[in-house]
C-alpha cells in the first residue's frame, strides 16, 4: 500500500487568498493571452472540441488532477501532451493555490480536465482568468450528473472512470479526427488490458463482500464502497466533515467510535493524505479492536504510479483486509 502520508491543515484556511492568487496569475499571463477571443466550448455539453492537432502535433491537454490526467495521457498516447496540475502526493487539491505556470499551462491547452463539484473551484477559476480560443473544457462531475454539494470524488467509482475515459477518447477524436483510429486503438488497449486487473478486483470484491459493513475516515471513499457493494456504516456527515476540514460533531464521533467498539463494522479504511488527529484515534482504536485497516490516498501515491497502478495496490489492500476480516 501507499505510504505517503501527511497530515493536511483544515482546508477552508487557503481558500481566502484563491481570488488574489488568480488575479496576480492573470497579469502574469496577460502576453500567453492576448490571442485568445473567447473561453472553450465545454466538452459536457456535447459541444465540439478543440482544433485538430495536425500531422506531427499533439493535443495539448491540462488536468487539474494527475488521476484524471494519468488517464487523459494514456488514452492520448504519442498524439496528446498531458500536463497535470495537482502532481503532488503532498498537495491538497481542495485549496491549492495556482501558480504562474499553471496558468500558462492553462492558456496553452486545447483541452481541459476538471473534477468539478466543488472539489476545485481554483480550478475553474484558472481556465476562467486565462481564456483560450476554442479549448475544449470537460468538467467531471457535469458528465457524470453529480451538482455541487455532491459526493466530488468520482475517480473513486468505477461506474464514473468509464464515463470519463468515453468522453476523452470522443473529444480526442474530434480534436485530431485524422487519428481517430489511433484513440480508438488506445481506448480500447486501455478498457481490456491497462485496467484488467483494477476490473476483476472489483468483480472479485463484489462477488465475495458484498454487503459487508465497513467504516471509513471521510467521504473519498463512500463511491468506493457502493462501486464494491460495500455497507458504509460511518455516518455520511461525519464523513463530509472530514473530507471537508471542519469538525464533527460529538454525536458522529461517539457512533463511530461505538461502531469500532463493538466490531459492527469488519474494515476501516482511511484517507492517509489526510490523516487528522481523530482519524489517527480511530485507527489506533481499530487496531486495537482488532478490525484490519486498509489505506486509500487522495491523488496519485507514488506520483510517477498510473491510475490503474495507484487503484489497484490499494484495492488489493481493500481485499486483503476484507479476507482478513471474514475468513474468506
């Protein structure tokens, strides 16, 4: 399992400085700009993509997130240039603050990859401030259907991962439709061997634990859990909370902590990158209860892994601890 691990100040603290920082990365990107007539078409909307690449070119994309862009890279292949934004397994990407070349990264893109739903609104702003004529903008959480106030984390089910990687392999080919077999090859490639293994874990998870009652340290891992056919036992607001940064309340953290106590739940699986104080107590407390604990992380850990790499340690893990539980 992953091992990098830090423990995050409350995320609301950096949020202040977002519109200065991205007003000073305006100015400083005022040149890279000065070219560009409008702000992208957004890819989900349905609405064309960027201008093809041309022979001998590649599709210039931004993430704003290594796993969706450890996923943009590899559907793209030899034909896309894939620039990931939050490479760094330290990094929040709730609050990140952008910096100077994110911003010319941005300006530079024909096609743009969000997560949307409130998990990085820096994000939005930064394509904002930094228009370019004709990108393409895919914002996650619209393509999937889920609003701001909803469940951000959509890396986590296997049911969204499907959904993004169609609709980045679609807006490839309509960037560069002279490689339009190319992408399909690569999607292709990618669905039946890259994420073979991330596959059958999933069915084998399902098939053997279904309904299995587990609790968690925040909400990163609740579509996890349903892609599993896992109960989640943790309160849904004590989960919000933490992924959040603010406090739970008295009253979550005793029923968790009741929950750990008296073995209602088999597995506790916790967010490492976030690893506050009460999730640290809860861990101990599992331990010490003798439920197995399994380790997920934000974004990608080790940062040079794939997606597929990065998933499927940590639902071997998620397996193992299941197997340890159970007895089967």
């Amino acid at each position: 399992m992953p091992t990098a691990a830090t423990s995050r100040i409350p995320r609301p603290c950096a949020r202040t400085v977002l519109v200065t920082a991205v007003a000073a990365l305006t100015a400083m990107t005022a040149a890279a700009c000065s070219t560009s007539s409008s702000s992208g078409s957004k890819a989900s909307g349905g609405t064309s993509a960027a201008g093809g690449s041309g022979p001998g070119k590649k599709i210039q994309v931004v993430a704003a997130e290594n796993f969706w862009g450890s996923i943009a890279g590899q559907l793209g292949g030899d034909h896309a240039h894939v620039t990931s934004i939050i490479a760094n397994p330290d990094t929040d990407p709730h609050d990140y603050e952008p910096k100077a070349a994110d911003a010319r990264s941005v300006a530079g893109a024909q096609y743009a990859i969000v997560n949307g739903i409130g998990y990085d609104a820096w994000a939005d702003k930064l394509l904002a401030a930094n228009p370019a004529h004709g990108r393409t903008e895919l914002k996650v959480g619209d393509l999937v259907g889920v609003k701001e106030g909803g469940n951000p984390h959509r890396w986590y089910s296997p049911d969204d991962v499907r959904k993004v990687i169609g609709r980045i392999a679609d807006d490839y080919k309509k960037a560069d439709p002279a490689d339009a077999t190319y992408f399909d090859q690569r999607k292709t490639a990618f669905e039946t061997k890259d994420l073979a293994r991330y596959d059958s874990l999933i069915s084998e998870i399902r098939s053997r634990y279904a309904g299995t009652p587990i609790g968690a340290s925040e909400s990163i891992v609740t579509p996890l859990a349903q892609g599993l056919g896992l109960k989640m036992l943790t309160p849904e607001t004590f989960l919000d909370a933490m992924s959040e940064g603010t406090d739970p309340t008295a009253k979550d953290k005793s029923a968790i902590d009741d929950q750990i106590k008296n073995k209602q739940i088999k597995v506790y699986v916790y967010n490492s990158q976030n690893s506050t104080p009460d999730v640290q107590a809860q861990v101990k407390a599992a331990k010490e209860a003798g439920i197995p604990v399994a380790t997920v992380t934000e974004t990608l850990a080790p940062a040079d892994a794939t997606f597929q790499q990065w998933q499927t340690t940590q639902l071997q893990g998620i397996e193992e601890a299941l197997a340890k539980a159970t007895g089967r």
